[in-house]
C-alpha cells in the first residue's frame, strides 16, 4: 500500500478542474436568449440528451425549428465531466437487463448494439475530433469470490448470444498488467471510448449546421400551458412551442412530479500527466480498452490520446437535499482515495502526479437505467435516470422522446422497459437515510466476499437492487 505521503505528492499539482473542459477546441458560447420566440420543438438542455434530441429532430424533419435552451454551456456538466464509456447496453449493463426485463432483453441488447453503431456513423458523418475507438471493454475480478462470479457472468451473457471472453489472471495481466487482477471478461464490441466534452461540441456544431437556434446562458425556469402550445420560461424570456423536450438530467426538472425520480450523486475522477514510454511499457495495455472491476463500489478507468490514465468511480456521494454546488466537485478525502487505490492497482506507476481533479453529477433512479414519459397530453416529453451510462444512451431516449412527441408507435416505444417508470424516491430525511444506508451496505458486501446482508437483500426482493 502507498503510504500518505506518496499518495499527497501524487496529487499536489493536480489542477481542481475537468480535463476534457480544459481544452482550446473548446467553443464560443452562443448569444443567450435575446427575447421571447416561438419554436416547433424546444429542447430544455444542451448536454447530450438534448444536444441528440435537437440533432435527430433535424435529421428527420429539416424543416423543424428548434431551439436549445442551455442554462450553461453545452456539454459543462455530465456530458463533459464523464469517463468516456460509451456503452451499448440501454439497461445499465446485461444483469440488470435481464433482471428487470428478460423477455426484451435480446431485443434492447440489438437495439444498444445498433445505437452504438449509429453514434459511430454520425461522428463519421460530421466529422467530429473525439477520438471515438471501438476498444471493448475488460472487467476485472479483484477478489477471489469476483472470479466465479465474472466465469458465471460470461457463461450467462454467451447463452444470449453475446460475444463474451472469460480469461484468467495470466490472461488478464496479459492484457492491462496489474498485480491485483485475478480474471476478467472481455467484451470486445460492447463499448466505444470518446472524449466526452469534444462529442458534446460536435454535437452542437452539427446541430448548429442545421439550422437549430441554440442558446446558451440561458436558464429555463417554468413550463406552463399556454393555448395550444408550451410556454418554456426563462431568465431571458418565454419560448412557446408546439412540442418539448426536457432533457435536464441531474438537475431540478420543470415538472414537479419528476422530483423524487431521481437524485444527483457525485461521482469523482482523477486524471494522471501524460505517460512516459517507460510508464507505458509497463502497464502493457495496447488493446486501450476501458477497463472496470467487479466491486459494487467500482473503479472505472481508460487511457486517453495523449496516454494519461482516466481513473474515477469508487466514492458516489450524495448530499442531503440533493444539493448540488460548485464546492462540491472536490473533495480531498475521496480524491486522495482513487489516488490511493490508483498506486495500488499500479505499484510501477509509482512517482507519477495526477494533472486533473473533478467530480460531476450523476442523474440516479432506483432501477439504474434511464426512464421515459410524456405530460401535457403528448406535447412534452422527457428521458431521465441514466445513472451513469449515459454517453451513448442519451441518442436512444432522445429516439425514445421524439417518437413520443410525433405520436409514433415504434420498436422502440412498445417495449415495457420504454412504458414502465421506476419508484421514486422518498422525501427527507428518509432519501438521504437510505441511500448512505445502500452505499454503506454495498461497501461491506465488497469487505465480506460479496455477501450481501439484509437491507440489501430486501431492496433485491423488491426491485431496488444494486451489483453493478
């Protein structure tokens, strides 16, 4: 184990920001609202919910004018502050899949694997600089009860037709050399990497390029009825439109009763120098795939183009209230943590310093994949809850929202996962109870050999479970 003062020094020129905000490609905001409009569709968010809402929107009618409203700048929050996992699963990974809705499963893993692609074709289409690589993904078992559980997993996700590999530890460290890894299942097509930021802004460019009115600094505070249309009201005036998309993801949405859907969780990353060929060398990792282990509280981490290591996930903190504030996006306990655990997982990166400190909020419900629905008799539409698989997700449930909006009966919207809404909730103090109580729990299941103890087990029996 690294002692403090290895773990202190790996962090003392680490600047409290974003990395993939701290980039010259990043845009000029746009004008904010300069008065009150109207519009066919209004997009209440510029993070990639929406940004793929407005996109799509233009795609399939050209004609269609929208408008953006983004209380920031696009891609300023969770679709800025992320890893970069673009995943094809729409059910926040293949287990929750199939515990939640086995009889569609085959189905949604289609539809992941086709949106994925999609995602792909469209940064090809636009020509955006992400760095979008189709790398895979490679869990990794820590712990000795992780092992079987990875080896069941794959025989699992084989039988429905997934392109799955179980490997050994040899295997494993032959892929990404740690000394803590003792197995690993390989997903070779399941997810893409991206630069999160620069998607968010080819996003914005290509919807910019098509006619979308766009405006940022703009904070949309009301949605109310007005005749036949939608009254979005703002900071900066009133947009009336004939349909709207709301797409806020962790922050306060503008119909009350989405309220206790979700919560806002931090979740915190650490991003290290660029690595010298030495560094490199020893860590192996040619493959450059995102790498994740199999704890309940996980690391998740990659290598970006210049070849620093991307290392968040473990400490997802709420705050009573759902509080979200600038002064919580660093925390140096839980930053000296990953740090701790970064220099145990790769003890030859030794004497390496981090460049980057942040945390980002992560839009969370209770059954850990994104939800839809509609208000206002079909004329608005939301997508919400994607617990942090969000980056490529985000395309389906704009999909989802326009389907909606157009009245359209689709694939898409005939599938319970697209019809059903999960529980939400409670108010306080009881939410913040049980969430510290579930994170709690799941801690000691990762220090017990995966036991899970009783609250555990009873969120299991109703639903509400957690083993991501």
């Amino acid at each position: 184990m690294p002692s403090a003062d290895v773990v202190r020094r790996s962090l003392a020129d680490a600047a409290p920001g974003v990395l993939w905000l701290d980039d010259p490609a990043r845009p000029v905001a746009t004008e904010p609202l300069p008065g009150s409009t109207m519009a066919d569709l209004v997009v209440v968010g510029g993070g990639y919910t929406g940004l793929w809402t407005a996109l799509r929107a233009k795609e399939r009618d050209p004609a269609r004018d929208v408008v953006v409203l983004e209380a920031g700048e696009c891609g300023w929050q969770a679709s800025g502050r992320n890893g970069g996992f673009a995943a094809s699963s729409l059910t926040h990974g293949f287990h929750n899949g199939l515990a939640r809705w086995p009889e569609e499963l085959r189905t949604l893993e289609r539809l992941g694997a086709e949106n994925l692609a999609a995602i792909g074709d469209t940064i090809d289409r636009y020509d955006i600089d992400c760095c979008w690589e189709r790398t895979g993904e490679l869990d990794v078992a820590t712990e000795e009860h992780q092992v079987e559980e990875l080896a069941e997993a794959a025989d699992e996700m084989r039988g429905h037709g997934l392109d799955v590999r179980f490997l050994d530890g040899a295997q494993t460290q032959a892929l990404v050399n740690s000394p803590t890894y003792r197995a690993g299942l390989y997903d070779p097509e399941g997810v893409a990497l991206v630069e999160p930021a620069r998607l968010a802004w080819g996003l914005r460019a290509a919807c910019l390029s098509l006619g979308v009115r766009l405006h940022e600094q703009t904070v949309a505070t009301g949605l109310q009825e007005d005749g036949a249309l939608l009254a979005v009201e703002t900071d900066r005036g009133t947009v009336r439109g004939r349909r709207v998309a709301l797409a806020t993801n962790g922050f306060p949405p503008l119909l009350r009763r989405l309220r206790l859907m979700t919560v806002p969780v931090y979740d915190y990353v650490l991003a290290t120098e660029p690595l010298t060929a030495t560094q490199r060398a020893s860590i192996g990792w040619q493959g450059r795939q995102g790498v994740g282990d199999s704890a309940n509280l996980f690391h998740y981490y990659r290598l970006t183009r210049d070849d620093r290591v991307v290392w968040g996930g473990y400490d997802a903190v709420y705050h009573y209230g759902s509080r979200i504030a600038p002064r919580l996006e660093q925390a140096g306990d839980t930053h000296e943590t990953l740090a701790r655990h970064f220099l145990e997982t790769f003890p030859q990166l030794e004497g390496i310093r981090f460049s980057h400190r942040w945390a980002g909020v992560i839009d969370t419900c209770t059954r850990f994949a994104a939800f839809f629905g509609t208000a206002y008799a079909g004329r608005a539409a939301y997508a919400m809850g994607y617990t942090g698989l969000g980056v490529a997700a985000t395309r389906f449930g704009a999909d989802v929202m326009l389907d909606l909006l157009d009245g359209e009966e689709t694939e898409r919207t005939s599938l319970r996962m697209v019809r059903e809404r999960p529980l939400p909730f409670p108010p306080e103090p009881a939410r913040a109870i049980g969430i510290n109580l579930t994170r709690w729990s799941l801690e000691r299941a990762d220090a017990t050999g995966g036991r899970r103890n009783l609250w555990l087990r009873t969120l299991d029996r109703l639903g509400l479970g957690f083993d991501s």
